[in-house]
C-alpha cells in the first residue's frame, strides 16, 4: 500500500469578477484535477481550524499529523533544514525577505520585485562576512534560498527565540526594530544581536554595485533584509515512529522541505525544481514515480498557484492550474494503475483579491482502493464541499491516509 500526498499551495480562492464569478479552479479546464475529484471521495478542510488563515508552515505541519499548537518551533527552523543548515540545538533561524526600502526606511516592495535567483545569490553572497561584534559569542550565517528568500541562524550561547519579526508584512511602513518579547537576557541578546545584523547588511547592501546596477536597469533594489518568524530545532516523533513508514518529500521552496525534513521526510531533490511558476515540476512527477518504488508516502508540493494568488494574478493562475493538470497526467495514470492512493489538497486559501492567505477552507479529493466514490465531479472549493468526506480539519487528513495503508492501530478493545 502506497500513497501521494500533492498539496497546490495557496490554491484555493474566492469567486472572482474578473473570471465571472468563478473561482480560478471553477474557471479553468483541468481535466487531471477534474478525474481525481470523480475517481474519488471529496471534501473540503480547514487547515487549522475554520476561518483560522494559516502560515503555510503551520498548515503543512497540520496536515503531516502534527498539532501546531504543541509542536510549532517558529518558521525559520524549518527554513532553515530546507536549505541544508545542519541546525542545532539553541541556534535561533529566521525566514528573510530581500526587500526594497526607501532612503528613511519605508518599505517599497518587500519582495525586491521579485528578484532573480541569480542577483539574490550574488547579493547574499556579501552578507556572509558580517561579524556580530556587540553581543559576545554571537555568530550570524545567511543563505539564500529561492528569489528574494533567504535565511539568517544566530548560532552562540544565550538566545531565544522570543524576539519579534521586523518584516511587518505591509508595504509603505517603516521598517522595525527587532524587540525581545519576554524578560529574559536571552531574548534582549538576541534581539540586539539581530538589530546589529541588520545595520551592517543594510550599510553593504546599499552601496553593492549589483543594486546600483539594478537601480539603473530600472530594477528595484534589493538594499534591506527582513527577517520573520524566529524559530528553534523542533523536538518531535518522526512520521516513521508514528506509523511505522518510509516516506519522501519533492519541493522546491526551503519551507516545506524544512517542514517535511522536520518531521522525518527524507528529502529526494529535482533539478529545476525552484519554487517558483518556472519549476520543473515535469521532473518532479518523474521523481514522485520513481521514488514510489522505495518509498510508502511521497509528498509533492507545488507552490506556483500561491505565488501567483499573492501577486493578484487570477487569470495566470488559471492558467497555472491547468498546466499543473497536465502535468499531473503521468502520475495519476500511475497511481491508477497501481492501485496506489493519491490525496490532492491545498495547504491555505489565498483569494487573488486579496493577495494573502484567509480562513476558508481548501478543497481535498482521495483517490485509491476502497475508498467511498461520490457524485463530486470536479475538483473545486464549491464542488467538494458537497463530496462524502465533508468538511475535515488539516490534522484529520494524515490518519485518513495511514486508515487506507493500514497504518492505523484499533483504539480499544
């Protein structure tokens, strides 16, 4: 018995004017999407709880079977493990942005206007000399991760966690100072450490050709960094000591190979697969049927439906939707022909006129042996919600999956 587990990040949404009314998923022509939906027992789910939005790094953990709300350790530790940092136990991780602010400190864009991959690492780069003189035995490392994403470990003795995001997510702001959240000496010396990071960053990133460059190029630039969602090791069972499997992750973005890597996901990397709408997400389909031979459970995520709801973008997320169908094809006809199970969801809501995550529910179809075929014929946030498996919370989802595989022990006599 094997499953997939596919989650299209930010795909769910809200009708939209200017797709008629339509959803971008009642909007486009996804047949792959649409099969999984009539082959299957459908559903929507509230990732956390109902009307509750969630962090794509909380909801993921929810949907693996973990309770954010005993475990969550902050978003930058899975960052972090996402990018290959060999995290320890009292380094304090950070998610950064590489963003655009004015000469007195309002923020422009905080996404640099999406920079390339290429400036981002070449501007990263330069951050790796910083020395954090003014708190001792304080060390600072910051990676680039994927566009304007990076991020920063403080690694030394004494630090916390405990200390607050200067990425106030909004745009014409200034930007703020990081502040320690409790009393502790450990929360003050790590958001002085963190302030001084930030000073000499600004300073080199300012007067760097690149972004001097850029500026003339007609190019925003990428002249501040902020960091959000301070995070530590997380300490919890794996996935394998909790249902006895061996299981996979594809991703491109460092979050949610953070987030699986966390809980025990081996992680099996694609080339050009990036995170972004230009991902090779054909080679992440051959590497999900390839790696169905070794593996109980694979995870795919895809995170081009959410890049483009948060840019605002709903007729190219229509389109996104349905190359992403397309491209699903092989797999499906896999899992079809192998009896395996395949669960399709979505990890938030993230409605194009909004351009950021909401508290609705996302909708979720279960494709395999056995399992309760409804009368849902397509694969949307209205059409699900009339399908057999009702309306689930994010954690349901994993027991569900492991009930199919015959992971899941009686509970009682």
């Amino acid at each position: 018995m094997k499953a997939v587990l596919i989650i299209l990040d930010g795909v769910g949404d809200r009708p939209i004017k200017a797709l008629g009314g339509l959803t971008p998923l009642q909007a486009a022509k996804a047949e792959i999407l649409d099969l999984i939906a009539e082959r299957g027992e459908c559903g929507i789910m509230d990732p956390i709880a109902p009307g509750q939005p969630p962090g794509s790094d909380t909801a993921h953990l929810a949907i693996f079977g973990y309770d954010p709300e005993k475990c969550y350790p902050g978003r930058g530790a899975f960052e972090a493990l996402g990018v290959g940092v060999d995290l320890k136990p009292g380094d304090v991780a950070f998610r950064c942005n590489l963003a655009t602010i004015s000469d007195d400190g309002v923020i422009i864009d905080r996404r640099a206007g999406r920079i390339s991959n290429v400036d981002a690492e070449k501007l990263s780069e330069s951050l790796k000399e910083i020395r954090i003189e003014g708190v001792d035995g304080v060390e600072a490392e910051f990676i680039h991760s994927s566009e304007h994403r990076g991020v920063l470990v403080l690694r030394g003795e004494k630090l916390s966690r405990m200390v607050s995001d200067v990425d106030p997510h909004l745009t014409g702001v200034k930007v703020p100072k990081p502040h320690p959240l409790d009393d502790s000496i450990e929360a003050k010396r790590t958001a002085k450490a963190l302030e001084e990071f930030l000073e000499k960053a600004g300073k080199i990133l300012r007067n760097h050709p690149l972004n001097k460059e850029r500026v003339k190029r007609g190019l925003k630039p990428a002249n501040a960094v902020l960091p959000r969602g301070a995070g530590v090791l997380p300490r919890i069972k794996s996935i394998n000591e909790l249902w006895g499997i061996k299981a996979a992750a594809i991703a491109g973005g460092a979050l949610y190979k953070g987030v699986a890597k966390a809980v025990g996901f081996e992680l099996i990397k694609v080339e050009g697969a990036d995170g972004t709408v230009n991902t090779n997400l054909k080679g992440k389909v051959e590497a999900v049927i390839s790696a169905l031979k070794e593996y109980d459970l694979v995870f795919l995520h895809i995170k081009a439906t959410d890049n483009v709801s948060h840019d605002k973008k709903p007729e190219k997320k229509v389109e996104v939707i349905e190359w992403i169908s397309r491209e699903l094809k092989p797999l499906v006809d896999t899992v079809l022909s192998e009896n395996y199970y395949l669960a399709l969801t979505g990890d938030h809501t993230t409605p194009c006129e909004v351009g950021s995550h909401t508290g609705d529910p996302v909708p979720l179809a279960i494709i395999g042996p056995g399992v309760r075929r409804d009368n849902v014929k397509r694969f949307d946030e209205i059409s699900c919600a009339l399908g057999g498996l009702n309306r689930i919370r994010g954690i349901d989802l994993m027991r569900i999956l492991m009930n199919y595989l015959g992971r899941v022990p009686l509970f009682g006599e």
